[in-house]
C-alpha cells in the first residue's frame, strides 16, 4: 500500500500552478452522456476518480481517449443502462449518471455509490427531485431502478442547497419537456461550471451560482469543448501549507471569488495576501493567531472541504480555537491522528476545540478520508523528524500528485509503493 515519507521543518518557496477543479470534472465527465456525441474535456486533473469514471464511461460504451490536455469522450456507442456496480462503489460521483442517463435512454440501473466514509451523504434529495419529473424509481437490494416514459419539466424545492442533488437535477432537466425551476440550489462554483458545459452542447439553463436555476428543457444537444475551472480546495490547501511551514509562495490559475472565505480566515490568522489577476501570493506570520469560530457552511461559506486543513493549521496557533463541523457528522477522524504528532484537540459531537502547541513531530499515521489525510500532509510539512502518512489512496482521489506539487516548492515528501 503507497504511502507518503515527509521529513518536515522545510520551508517552501516559489510559484504552483492550480490543477482544474475534481468536483468540477467528475459531474461534467458524467454528463458527457447525454449529448450522443464528442465532449473535449480541456484542464482536467490527473485523478484516480477521474479514471475511475473514465471506466465506468467505457464499460457502458463510450469511447475515450485521454491526452496531456484533453480527455475526449463520444458517448454515441452507449449501449447499456446498468452501471458496474465494483466501480460505483469505488466513488460517490458515480451518482451524477443519473441524469445524464434518464435523459437519454429513460432508464438506468445503479448501485449505491461509495466514497470517503466522512458521514451519512444520503441521496434522497436527489431521488425526490428525479421523482417530481416523473421517474419511477424502486429501491432494492442495493440497486436502484429508474425508469421514465419522458421527463418532465417541474418546480423542485431542495430541502438543503446539496450539490450533488441540484447537479442531477440539471441534467435530467436539460432534456426534459417544459421548464424545470429549481429552488434553494446549490451556488458552488463547480454548478456554474456544470451550467456552462450544458450551454456549451445547447442547454438553456440559467441562473447557476445563485438560489434559482432555470432549465427549458430542448431536443436534442451538440457536440462540445470546454476547460475545468480551478481547483479551489486544492487552491486553499496550498495557501495553508504555506501558512503552516511559515512560507511564502505564490500560487497561480486561481479564481480569488472561489475562495473568499478561506482567504478570510487565512488573514484572521495573521496572514497577509496579495492578489493579483488569477494568482494570490501569501506572506505568513512569524506566530499564528487562534481564530473564534470557524463554521463550515455551504458556499459561499467555508467549505467543509477545507475544514481538516486548518484544524492542522490551528493546531500550531498560538491560542485556542474552535471549528464547527455543520456539513458531515463525522468529518474529525484526522484529530485522532493529529494528537499523535502531538496536537492538543478535543473533539465533542460536531465541535473541535484545539489547543495550539509549540510544534509537532514526526509519526505514523494514517489517511482515513480525502480531506483528513491532505491535513495530516500538511500537519508533516510543519513537524519536526519524519511523518509516515499510510493509505495514501484516498489523497489521491482529490489531489494531482500532491507530493510532486509540494515538491515543487521545496518540500521533503516522497511517495513510496
């Protein structure tokens, strides 16, 4: 099983380029079903979940080529509604074939999806939406069955703005009869993203980024080229491995408004940032100041996606702070492993106090989710000896060679099979 070996204390320095966004990609890669034709993907990162949806593509009969700058897909060929249920399993974003696949065939056959186990991610919001357009669905033994004689335009309300419901809802509504409205959506930057590609192939929707987004349906979509926007979890999680070794780097193909909240909280610990047109450099305190509260919101509040980050940052502030997880239940997991590089956090429910210390040092730990396990990374850029970081997989679904990024800036990390 790889690993990740950092021999910490090394300051970083110098310029990193930002990868395209893999929330962005993943949703967009599944809707390149729908238009029975060519998609050219441009900007994508270099993930494990983006090949895992390029089989899943393949094994229902897409063809995909995938160059330095491009994936192409031409999802003519598709000839199956029933989704492998191993590589479902493997990542929640399988979900967003929904969609793409009810507005096509009418039909689809999927499993429950897996992915990182940071707390219950029901998908009855999107179940219900799909529901109100028509879609007959029975539930059983692990698989869903959907099935819909045709679409048809609604007024969906989301209970909460989730991404992933608002992102399945667009893309069965683009080929829906009528006009589709949805209420209390998600405003991520990465729906934006998914709105464009749409209108790219013909789409009209409207409204992405804010409450409202509306949908008229139309009959049929063109072939497409677009480029992923950046990644701005990936974006953030460089400023606060830049913050955490006290290093000034900068960072470039970044969009500031994606990341205004991190941004916020990095000045609050005492950081000045210095924007500029697509890049940000920042210049971090000699001691970093403890911060009140730090709430995880849907955008555009703080992300969840950054919270374990700056748990791992606050951990050597010098004072104590409070984090409130109110996204997932169960997103603290990489606490357990910090306390052993010698962090001071105590976790109750969905609240962690931490208490900062004078350092950290080096152990063995292990990743357990995503997000967890790129904190613990940078929890071992800042600690003093070596830092073994075990079950490095769940890193790689989310970050494009991490260790080479941080390489670039002076790191000490190497991977290991």
């Amino acid at each position: 099983m790889s690993k990740y070996l950092i021999n910490g204390g090394k300051k970083l320095k110098g310029e990193l380029e930002i990868s395209g966004a893999k929330n962005a990609v993943l949703p967009i890669l599944a809707a390149s079903v729908i238009n029975a034709g060519k998609s050219i993907i441009r900007g994508y990162p270099n993930l494990r979940d983006v090949d895992i949806m390029i089989k899943i593509l393949r094994s229902i009969g897409c063809t995909v080529e995938k160059t330095k700058k491009a994936i192409i897909v031409n999802s003519k060929g598709v000839f199956t509604h029933e989704i492998d249920e191993s590589l479902v399993r493997e990542m929640r974003s399988s979900i967003f074939l929904m969609g793409p696949m009810l507005a096509r065939f009418g039909k689809i056959r999927i499993s429950y999806p897996g992915g990182c186990e940071i707390g219950h991610r029901p998908i009855d919001l999107h179940l219900k939406g799909l529901r109100e357009m028509g879609v007959e669905i029975t539930e059983a033994h692990g698989f869903l069955e959907c099935t819909v004689g045709e679409l048809k335009g609604a007024e969906i309300h989301l209970d909460y703005p989730s991404v992933g419901a608002t992102e399945n809802i667009m893309l069965s509504a683009v080929l829906a009869k009528g006009k589709t409205l949805i209420r209390n959506a998600a405003k991520e930057p990465e729906i934006v993203d998914l709105q464009d590609y749409l209108n790219g192939m013909g789409a009209k929707i409207k409204g992405a980024g804010t409450s409202v987004i509306e949908i008229d349906g139309v009959n049929s979509l063109s072939n497409v080229e677009h480029h992923i926007i950046p990644d701005r979890i990936v974006a953030g999680t460089i400023l606060v491995a830049a913050a955490i070794t006290k290093s000034e780097i900068t960072i470039t193909n970044v969009i500031q408004d994606h990341i205004v909240s991190v941004i916020a909280k990095l000045k609050e610990v005492g950081c000045i940032i210095i924007e500029r047109e697509n890049e940000i450099k920042i210049i971090p305190p000699s001691v970093l100041r403890p911060v009140d509260i730090i709430r995880t919101l849907p955008y555009p509040g703080f992300p969840t996606d950054m919270q374990p980050q700056f748990v791992s940052l606050l951990c050597l502030a010098g004072g104590t702070s409070l984090v409130t997880e109110t996204v997932f239940e169960n997103r603290f997991k990489h606490t357990e492993e910090l306390m052993r590089m010698g962090a001071k956090v105590k976790v109750d429910g969905r609240v962690a106090v931490i208490k900062g210390v004078k350092k950290l040092t080096g152990a063995k730990v292990e990743a357990k989710d995503l997000r967890g396990g790129a904190a613990l990374v940078l929890a071992g850029l800042a600690a003093e000896g070596t830092t073994i970081i075990e079950n490095i997989k769940h890193i790689e679904r989310g970050y494009d060679n991490l260790d080479i990024m941080l390489e670039k800036l002076g790191a000490d990390i190497k991977r290991v099979d």
